[in-house]
C-alpha cells in the first residue's frame, strides 16, 4: 500500500501541516516493529488473527483494497495479452511448468506463439503480505501448490531457477531486468512500471483484467465483522468481474498506546483519508473503503483506542 499512503501523507501535510513517515518494508516487518513498539501503527496485507490481536492489546482495521498480479517479462506480448488460470499459475512457481510453451500454458493461449524459454520465478525476498496473498490464493486454488508450499508471508519457493527481490519495489525491479521471468507485485507498481500483466480465470469462470472495478467485484460480497480484527479473505471470491486475487491492506494500533498523541494524531490521518482520499486511492487504482464500513470503523475499532 506504501504508494497510496504517501500520496494521501503529501495532502494531509499540506492540508495540516503534520507529517507521516511510512517506509515499506514488508507486513512480516511491520508486525515486528508494532510489536517493539518502535512506531505509532504497523501495516500489514497479511492480517493478524483475533487471538495475537488479543494477546497483544491491539486492534486491526482495513483501510484500503488492491490487487495482486502475475507480471512477466517476455518480448512481443502486451499487458493483459496472455492468459492464466490459478492451476496453472501454481505450477509455474512450483516449477513443474517451467517453460514458457509448456502446452498448458499454450491450451490457454491458442493462437499467440510462445517462446521457448525458461521461466525464472521472482518472489518476494522479505516477509510479505503481498506473498501471503498470493500463497493464499494459489493453496485455494492448487491443492499440490498447498501441499508443497503452503500459505505465508515467507514460505520455501520450490522452482529450481527463481530470485528474491525485497519489497514490491524489488520484485518489480527483477522482472523488469530478468527475460522469461514471472513475478507477483501489488498492482500500483504493474500501473507504475508499466509492467506486462496476465489476464486470470476467475472463480465464476471469466477472464478478468485487474483493476479498481475487478477489485471492488471482489470486495463486494465481504462481510467484515465476521472474522476477528476483519481480517478476512477475498481470495477466489465469486462474481463474475472479481479479480481473484484481491486484498485489503490492515492497520495495526495498540487499545493503550504509550504514545496518546502519536496514536490520535494517527487515527486523525486515517479519519482524514476515509473523507478525503477516496479521488487518490482511484488515480493509483486502489478501492476506497464504502462510507458505511468507515464509519462502522470509526465507532466499532477507533473507540478501542484511549485517546
């Protein structure tokens, strides 16, 4: 989420005169540095379940929602021009697909010429939210992705050729520079970059392009207060125009923080960007929470927080 963050940081300094730093620097380090309590909030897109939560003192709250998409790095192709299902993509960062005119892989692409090439598997080097999204879906989707890998924010990457990158930032970097590779980044940095994404097979069976609609699709059926901290899953979620890979990025804050003023002064920014930032998380192609679920927000999770 770090794009979307420092844009709304830019307008509420401007607007307020009080500043935010926010670094990227993976869920798993975000959870860490919350729990040191060496920040005023963590963020993580791996939400924490209602029994850490509890046992930490903390509270958890979604505040925006994007995407996850394979992106790839093979000449003659155009973003969105080739295909992938969840099973197959499973397999190539497995590694059992590990050319790019592997014939299932052709099965979903008729017409378009695919190189025979090896595929390099780009995956996330630090603790990440972004991974454990992406795991999520691919176990939903691939019970031998399940088996061999699992879900997690850093989880054992099986393909003989693959790299690690750190951050989003990272990832994009090496599949940019690496031919025949295939990576997965937090659709912001494929806008960004101008990265070559693949179309996905959705659960209801149709070709989706993500995007802030294919994104809210999947949001749509949400029911937030279900889970412990909201955090549920949205991966694989029905409806005909969701994207499978859809996810909201979570706020961590403690119900006692040390600091009272750090801590309001916070939730002043989150309040501020719930009203005001609904136009920036659109030009990034991020979904803005509904009006309903802010307010539901404000009166269910910040009233936890002693001012």
């Amino acid at each position: 989420p770090y794009p979307i963050y420092a844009k709304w940081a830019e307008a509420y300094k401007k607007e307020t005169g009080n500043g935010l730093n926010y670094q990227s620097i993976g869920s798993s380090g975000g959870i860490r540095q919350i729990r040191a309590k060496t920040v005023t909030f963590g963020a993580t897109d791996a939400p924490m379940s209602g029994d850490d939560l509890n046992k930490d003192g903390m509270v958890q709250f979604p505040v925006i929602i994007g995407g996850t998409v394979p992106v790839l790095n093979v000449d003659g192709f155009k973003p969105g021009e080739l295909r992938v299902s969840g099973p197959v993509l499973a397999e190539m960062f497995t590694g059992a697909i590990s050319k790019w005119n592997d014939a299932k892989i052709a099965a979903l692409n008729p017409g378009k010429k695919l190189p025979d090439l090896e595929i390099t598997v780009v995956h996330r080097a630090d603790g990440s939210g972004t991974t454990f999204n992406f795991t999520d879906y691919l176990s939903t989707v691939s019970k031998d992705f399940n088996d061999k890998v699992g879900k997690g924010a850093a989880v054992k990457w099986p393909a003989a050729t693959s790299v690690g990158g750190k951050g989003n930032e990272g990832v994009a970097a090496n599949v940019t520079r690496i031919k025949g590779s295939i990576g997965y980044v937090e659709y912001a940095y494929v806008k960004k970059n101008n990265m070559i994404f693949m179309q996905m097979l959705n659960a209801d069976g149709k070709y989706v392009a993500p995007d802030d609609k294919t994104f809210a699709s999947a949001a749509a059926g949400a029911d937030w207060f279900s889970v412990p901290g909201m955090g549920i899953s949205m991966v694989n979620a029905k409806g005909a125009d969701s994207w499978p890979i859809s996810t909201a990025s979570f706020i961590l804050m403690y119900k006692e923080p040390t600091d009272k003023a750090a801590s309001g002064e916070a939730l002043k920014f989150f309040d501020w960007s719930f009203k005001n930032g609904k136009k920036m998380a659109e030009d990034l192609d991020y979904v803005a929470l509904p009006d309903k679920l802010t307010d539901q927000i404000r009166s269910r999770v910040f009233s936890q927080i002693q001012k």
